[in-house]
C-alpha cells in the first residue's frame, strides 16, 4: 500500500508502506506504525500531531490508510 504523508506548510511525501523500517523488537509480522513514519520525515511524535480524516490518532498505532496528514506543534524561529 502507498501512503501520502501530508506535512501542512511544509510538503508532501510518499512510501510504501512495506518499505518503511519498523521499531517493532524484530516481529515478523509488524506493520509500521504513524511514528514510523514520522522518522521516515524527520520528525518526531513529540513534536507534531498526527491526524487521519482530521481526527488524532496515537503514534504507536499500525498505519492503516492511505493518506495522513502531520501539523506541527511546535516550530521554531
């Protein structure tokens, strides 16, 4: 499945999700999570919220859609 990370005022990127690296403790069968893909954007949970279909979802949760997008909490300048 490809999936469309969306990082509001700051760009668009895409995986494959079987392509994403995983911090699963080696499970055969994991599924990346939302966290990982954030690592795969450089960003960490701690800093933006993850949403999907304008809800929150929880970092550590399996990626099960195509399409997310990441607002920023905190940014400096």
């Amino acid at each position: 499945m490809r999936v469309t990370v969306d990082v509001k005022g700051e760009g668009t990127h895409e995986f494959a999700l079987e392509d994403v690296p995983t911090n699963s403790d080696g499970a055969v069968d994991s599924k990346p999570t939302y966290a990982d893909l954030l690592a795969e954007v450089d960003l960490s949970p701690h800093e933006v919220s993850v949403l999907v279909d304008g809800r929150p979802v929880p970092e550590d949760q399996p990626v099960d859609t195509e399409h997310i997008t990441v607002l920023r909490l905190i940014k400096g300048g």
